[in-house]
C-alpha cells in the first residue's frame, strides 16, 4: 500500500523513479531535517561513540 501511494505522489510531482529502489530514489532526494547533527555512522566511525552508554 505504501509503495502504491509513494509511486503516485512521485508521480505527481513528476519523477519517474526507476521499479526496483523507489524508497532508496525517494530518500536520497529527502532533505535532511538536522543537516549539522553528526550522525551515529559517523561517530562510531570516529570513535566518538561510547559503548557502555548503548
């Protein structure tokens, strides 16, 4: 039911987003709500993240 109503809205606004990675297509043009925030990826790859706080 999501993918059918994700694939209108994008149509709608005039994307053709290729069958098989609409959500992927979809996300990767979302804009980021909290562009400054660093990430958890990003922490963990910096060691910033702390272990014991998980």
């Amino acid at each position: 039911m999501e993918e059918v109503t994700l694939r209108r809205i994008a149509a709608l606004l005039g994307y053709d987003p290729p069958e098989e990675t609409l959500l992927e297509f979809l996300l990767a043009g979302a804009i980021d709500p909290n562009p400054h925030r660093a990430s958890l990826i990003e922490d963990v790859q910096n060691c910033v993240f702390v272990h014991e706080l998980a």
